[in-house]
C-alpha cells in the first residue's frame, strides 16, 4: 500500500509541471507573457504545497500504521482519487483566474476538492486509530501534529470554499497559506529556538 | 517484480487525469461546458475504479506470493500491457461516447480491455496456485474474496461487452458496477456489522 | 538504485501510452481510422516489449548484484537515458512508418535506441562480474538466460539496422520478434515440458 | 521519504522527453528538422544529466541519514520542488534558444532552477550533518566526492549565470559540463588507474 500510493503523490506533484506551457516566441515578449501568466504558476505552487503537506500526513499515518485491513486499503484508494485528480482543478484554476464568471466555479471545485483530501486523509488516520491499526504510542512530534492540525485544516478549507465565492483570488491565496501551515513544524522550531539559547 | 508492477500501477491511475482536458472559455459558458462533457468524468471514474480494482487483486497476490518464476514474470508483464494501455481507450470513450456510430466501437474496445485485465490476473493467480508459488493457507478474507470474485467478474465482463453493443453507455454504467462489486469488501463489512452489536 | 531504475522503467513504458491518440471523430470513420493508425499501435507495442525486456534483464542483474560502485551507477544512468528517450523515437516511427523518405530515418534512429539499450545492459553485466560486484554463483536458469541472450541480441540488433535501411517495415517486424526472443523463457519451458510427461 | 523522492527524481527525469515532438512530416525534410531542432536535444541532455547528478548526490545523502527529522522533510521537499519543475525551463530553452531576446530569460531562469537545485542539495546535507542525521563516519568515496564537489558547483553555477546574459549558448554547454563534473567520479579512476598497473 505505501509503495503504490508513494507512486501516486510522487506521479500527481510531478505531472502538475506538464501544465505549465512554455508561450510561443510570435505572441509577444517573453518576459511579459511570463508575468501575465502568473494565475498557472500560483496555482502550480499552491497544488505542489497542498500535496506536499498531504504526502507528510499520509507518510507518517502510514508510518505509524501496525497493518492495514480491507477497509482502510479502500478509504486510501479513495483518497489517492481525490490525489491524483487534483492536476485537473489545477489547470482549470490557471486557465480561468482571471476570467470573470468562470473563475468562481474555477475556484470552488478546486476548494471542493483539496477538501475532499483533507477529510479523507482524516477519515483514515481516525479509522486507523479507533480500529486499533496503529502501533505503539503517539508521542512523537509528527503524529501529535496530524492530530492537532487535522480537524482545525477541515475547517479552514470549508471556510475558505465560501470566501472564494465573494473574492476568488483571495481563496487561492488562503488555500497556499493553508498548505504552508499544514507544512511548516512549528511546535519543532520552537522547541528547537527554545533549546539553541541553553547550549 | 512488486516494485516495477506497483510502479506501473500508479502511474497509469494517474496519467488518467491527462485527458480531463480543462474547456478554453471561448467556447461558452464553463459550468455547462463542464457537464457537458459528462463522458470524459464518467470514463476518468470508472477506468480509476477498474485500474483500483485490479490493483488490489495484483497486490494481494503479490502478498500471498512466496516466489516468482520466469513464467510468472513474462504473465506479469503481459497483465502490465492491458493495465498501462488502459488511459488510451478511456480517451476514445471520453471522446466518442455522445457520437452515434462511434460509440459502440468506443465501449467495446474498452471493455475487451477490461476482459483482458481481468482474464489474466485469473491466469496470474491460478498458475501461481498450480505451481505452488505461494505461501502457506488462503485462510485471510482477501485471498478467498479473488478466488470467489475472480471469476464471476470474468463472466460480468463478457456479458457486458455483448450488452455494450446494444445499448452503449448501459455498458459504461455497468462497468462501474463491476469494479464497485470487486472492489468493495462484503465479506469483511458483513463481518464487522455481526460483531458491532455484540460488543 | 534500483528504486530510481524501476520507477524509470516503469514511467518509460507507461508513457507510451500518451502517444496513442484516439482520432477525432469528423475525420471520418473512425473504425477505418483505427486500422489506418496502425503503425502507432505496432509502435507501441513493440516499444512496450523492447523495455519489458530490458526491464526483465535489468531486474535480474541488479537482483544478482551484491553491491553497486560509483562507475556502475553512472553506466546505469547512461543505460537509463536511452530507456527513457525511447518513447520519442516510438513516436516518430508511429507518425512516419508510412512516409516514403521520413520512415528511413525513424527506423534507424529507433534501431540505434534498441541497439544503445541493448550494448548498455550487456557491458553493466559484464562490467559488475569482472569487478566482482555479483554475489555467489550464476546456477539460475535466468542469470544463464542474460549471458546467453545478450550477446547475440547485440547482433540482431546491427544486422536489423541494417535491414532496416533497405525495407524499413521488415525491421520494426524483427525488432518486435528480437523483443520476444528476449522475453519468452525457452529453457525454463523446454524444461517444464521434459518434466510435465515424468510425473 | 527515499521512495517518494526516488520517484519525483525517477518520473521528472522521464517526463523530459514528452517535449521531444516530433517534427510534422508535411514541414519538410525530416533528416534537416531533427537537426534543426538541436536546441530541443541539447536541453533534453542538460536537463537529463543536471536531474541524474542531483539524484545521485541525493541518493548518497539519504543513503547516509541515520534518521530524517520534521525539518529535513520539508527542505528535501523544497529541494523536489525545483527538481520536479525544471522540465518546464527545460521546455522554455528549447523552444527560445535561437530567438534573439527570448534567450536571455530561458537561459537565466535555467539556470536559476540548477542554482536552486544546487543549493538545497548543499543544505540539506549540511543540515543532516549539523544535526546529527547521519550515521558513522564519512569514510566512503562517494560521501567525500558529495563535500568537495558541492560548494565549487554552486559556484560554477552562479559564474555561468553570468555568463548567460552576454553568451546564453555557452552558458547552456558550461551548465552540461557542470552536471558531467558532478556525475564523473574522477576520485575513483584515479585510485582504479593507479591499482591496476600494480597487479
């Protein structure tokens, strides 16, 4: 299981790069086409951090899993669905950003769908954890920090669904922020500032 | 031979998302062009299904398998040609599933691809059974869910494919419904639903 | 090492798949279409031979190796460019087999990719037994299988670039049959069917 | 985490030769396109060789790490950011490299991509080797060839960038004798030239 959906994150960060298409010379100056395309590069950066941070949950769940059963190995297919359909919303949010009428639903289904990711991820480590499929005790930072980031996550992108319906920009702005939060360790950088001043 | 096989696996799931082809907005409204083209969602969801499915029957194989014979590899790669070649008829049926005339190749290509996936997993899973290839007893639930559902799936496949050249996009549905079956754990739900109570 | 080579392996031979494009339908029929086409599909098919084959050579030396020095991983990297490259030549065979003047050059660039392939996974082999890089003895019937097949592969390959120059369809032909030598196990079944009759 | 980045290292360095498009027949000679269009090819072998040496001194850092802590886990995946998107400049310089003005931004934002490579690969050794994350001592060639290559190739790196905006062509041939630098173990010939004379 953890070879295969490994192969599945490292495939869906990977191919979002296929959507970046170079401008051809004739259509103007290269540097300027560059700047105007900058919905497709922000919404390659916010895709490549939202699958990032769930590649990190999904490792260390599976990290902390004793054995996986039939259920489990299901609810993760559906996740990986939900993985590797994201280059898809992607494109669409590169494509439509600037486009009035057609940036809103741009937005909400790529909202929709980084949702469906967070929920998953977190339907499997509860799954994991109340079926008793984990091993051992959950004291180490990572595994607190599933825990702890998780639900609240949940929350963030049903609230951010709805911003994106008034300010669509502003949606794609707070999904990146989301992501940085879900990726950066912050209880480990403060213990670790805590400490440096000890030495 | 798992490593190289899940490899292929998870790149031909993934690759599906390729031909979710974003509509440009010049063409018209973008939520209607998006159901629109319902037989490109159709095809990506039941190709991931099929290609999930035969997934978690070629891992639980592997699982069982105690060693590989040259034989076996060579069944292997064969099985890998109707997985990884399976992006190319969801395209056509994506394509060609509203057009009369069309659409009956379409459906039967994709479900002689389907047969093939299945048909020869079986034959994976009998030549590794006769040559003693695998260890110890099929005692688990999902060693005996292939054996029970391996066949009786080869069987919903051909008689779907006679089906799909009456009434073409019933087939569709139905090859759904054929990937839903294999990959839903009946035997293990019914299972727990008995315990729950008696806890 | 050989996590990187399988995962190349395997994304070469799925990427194939992307070159098979399903016709658009307004260019008429689209049975006759998909019969006119089919120097991808011949393409295709021997190009998903020619890296199963190697795939199977490849996994049986690094299965041999007992440890990788810092040259064989350069010559496996070299090894690797041609294998991943091979998809462009499949293309340009799939779109110019038909072309009197282009089909020359695209046989023959392919052949000289099969060829490089080929030379590559002959001198790794010989380069990790005479630095003794292998471990314990070469009894297996697939490890025999590689010595034995490689070198005269190597011969097939210069004879059909050859023949390639002067009837370029006969050489795809040969290239598929020089695939199947390489793949289909003689000695293990000549073997089998000895015994099969004693039991 | 070495599965993961094996297989963004494995699929980014695979997915290069999707923009080797092959040259419509109807354009003209195909012998005289394909060499045309060597600024594709040239990009292609840059890109293959620079991502085949970022995963070799990756390969032997991991090799290394005695354990991965929260942080490192996020600067290898700001690392596999800049590997996982270099085929989209690599698809810039193919496309720009003979148009006066377009040039001079493919070549620098290249090389800007190789420099960040670079530099994360640099970190997050000195990171792993700060912290503590690396196992027993670092007697072997390839972790000493890791210390002494990675400094002076940031360097070359940053030289080349300047030389890209007077002389972008020759910029792209130093960024290849770069990576060949950093993938030629010059060490080991040696000690291997001078051994054998002795035996």
């Amino acid at each position: 299981m953890e070879a295969f959906s490994d192969g599945v994150f490292a495939i869906a960060i990977t191919l979002l790069v296929l959507d970046l298409v170079a401008p051809s010379v004739t259509e103007g100056g290269v540097g300027r086409l560059l700047i105007d395309r900058w919905p497709t590069y922000l919404a390659y950066l916010v895709s490549f951090a939202s699958i990032g941070a769930a590649w990190l949950s999904h490792s260390t769940i599976t990290e902390y899993l004793d054995r996986a059963d039939s259920v489990l190995l299901r609810l993760n297919l559906l996740l990986l669905l939900f993985v590797s359909v994201l280059p898809f919303p992607t494109r669409m949010l590169g494509e439509y950003l600037r486009e009035t009428g057609a940036e809103r639903i741009a937005v909400t289904v790529y909202g929709l769908n980084l949702l469906a990711i967070s929920g998953l991820t977190s339907v499997l480590w509860h799954y994991a954890v109340s079926e008793r499929l984990i091993k051992g005790d959950l004291a180490d930072d990572d595994a607190r920090a599933i825990t702890s980031k998780l639900n609240p996550s949940l929350a963030f992108y049903a609230v951010t669904i709805a911003i994106g319906l008034l300010v669509p920009v502003a949606a794609v702005v707070l999904y990146f922020a989301i992501a940085l939060y879900l990726l950066i360790p912050f209880r480990v950088i403060a213990r670790q500032l805590r400490r440096r001043p000890a030495r």
